[in-house]
C-alpha cells in the first residue's frame, strides 16, 4: 500500500482560496491526485481540506 501512495503525484498550488488556483486545486483533488493548499486566507481552504482529507493538505496556521 505503502508504494501505491509513493506513486501519487504531488502538487503545491498557491493561491488555492479563488479564481484559477481553487480551480486548478479542485481539478487535481477530483482526479485522486495529493495537493498541498495555500492561500493568504487559511480559513478559506477548510472546505477543501474537509472534502478531501485524504488527499488535501492546508496549514493550520501560519
């Protein structure tokens, strides 16, 4: 299981809290792929973090 994980590509996309960066990180979390979000506004992310909590990764503070 261990190297099934290792072979899921992982992205950091900036910008994830509206507009083309929300859309892109939706876009990679919708096709299995591992995101870590970040945004001026971490509040903002909490949706995607619940939605995905396998696979989206946004800061807690900062």
């Amino acid at each position: 299981m261990m190297q099934e994980q290792n072979n899921i590509p992982v992205w950091l996309i900036t910008g994830t809290s509206s507009g083309v960066g929300r859309t892109l990180a939706e876009a990679v979390l919708n096709h299995g792929h591992r995101v870590v979000l970040t945004a001026r506004n971490l509040e903002s992310l909490k949706d995607l973090a619940d939605r995905f909590p396998d696979t989206a990764h946004a800061p807690h503070s900062m």
